[in-house]
C-alpha cells in the first residue's frame, strides 16, 4: 500500500483481526488454551479487550480462527506441489507436509488440546465436526485435481480419510516422539500410497 494512504475501516478491522489471530497462536502455543485470558491476548496483540470482543465472539471463537489459519497453510501444500507428475507431486506434498508438521509444532499442540476440549462440549462439537469435514472435502477435491482420470482410485473422500489417519497419525507420533521419526518418513510413504491407489488396493 502507497505511504500514506489511509485504510478503509474494512481494512483497518482486517488488520486488527490479523493481528490477534496473530498473537493468540503465540500466547496459546506457550499456554495452552484452557489457561490463556482474552486479556493475554490482547496485551500480546497491543490491543484492547475490547478489540478482542470487536472481532471474536470468545475465546473458542479466537480459538477457531488460529486453527483455521493453521489448516489454511496445511491445505494449500496441494497448490503448492502443482505441476509435474503425479509421483513428483507426492513427493513435493510430502515434502511440504513433513516441514509443516517440524514447524507448526505449537499449532499441531494446540489443535490436540482444542479437540479433546471440544470433543468434551456438545456445544462445539457439530462446529468442529462441520469444520473437519469440510477440510476433509478440501483435501479430496484436491485427490480428484490431482487424480489424472484414474478410475482406480475410486470414491475420492475415502482417500482423503485415508491421508488424514496417516498425516495425522504420523504428526502426533512426531510430537510425542520426534527422534523416532525419520524427516522422509511421509516422503516415503506417500508413494505406497498412491501406488495402493492406482492398484484399486485402497
């Protein structure tokens, strides 16, 4: 943006937003969810509490949206492996995977804690049940993107269910014990996978 021109109100509750969002995956990720305040957050953020409530609902709300930006970078890894064949896009996905699970170390905590707490309030539960699901929709629209017409693969959201036991399985397992997962664990599995596909085995 030119120096110097001024943000429409739009863009000025944009930012803030951003900026919370921001801060709140900081103060979760050292906290943890349950022991986090609004008024943490907005301290981290420079902001007021009042802000906070401006943009969020709550702090489940606040919650959802650090969790939400999370899966956006996780579901673009699909764009990102774009080009090539469909073995080389699997190992660039993979690739890509593996760096996000090391780096989002916090997120992939916070994700967990968010789960079991919601898992536990029927009042957050069908949101989080919807959200998974849709994400879960992403990523099988991706399979059939990347699918090259091959009949084999068959109902294209079973696949995706497949690829999240797997990612996500391999992710807490890294999380409890890192030493014990190979950096190209994923890389290596991934074209078993597709291989399993292409075979009408899975």
């Amino acid at each position: 943006m030119p120096s110097g021109q001024r943000l429409t109100r739009e863009e000025k509750k944009a930012q803030t937003r951003e900026r919370l969002i921001e801060a709140a995956a900081r103060v979760l990720a050292e906290k943890g969810f349950a022991t986090t305040s609004l008024d943490e957050v907005a301290d981290a953020a420079g902001l007021t509490k009042g802000a906070v409530y401006s943009n969020f609902e709550n702090k489940e709300d606040l919650m959802r949206a650090v969790l939400q930006a999370h899966a956006g970078r996780l579901h673009s890894i699909g764009d990102a492996a774009g080009g090539g064949t469909r073995e080389e896009q699997a190992a660039v996905a993979a690739r890509l995977f593996g760096e996000t699970v090391a780096e989002e170390r916090d997120a992939f905590l916070l994700y967990i804690e968010f789960l079991a707490y919601a898992l536990r309030n029927p009042d957050l539960y069908p949101d989080l049940l919807d959200r998974h699901r849709a994400g879960r929709k992403d990523v099988a629209r991706m399979i059939e993107e990347h699918a090259d017409g091959a009949s084999s693969w068959g109902d294209a959201e079973e696949k995706a269910l497949i690829f999240d036991v797997i990612g996500n399985g391999l992710a807490l397992e890294q999380l409890i014990d890192p030493e014990a997962v190979p950096d190209d664990l994923f890389a290596r599995i991934l074209p078993v996978i597709v291989e399993a596909f292409d075979s009408g085995k899975l």
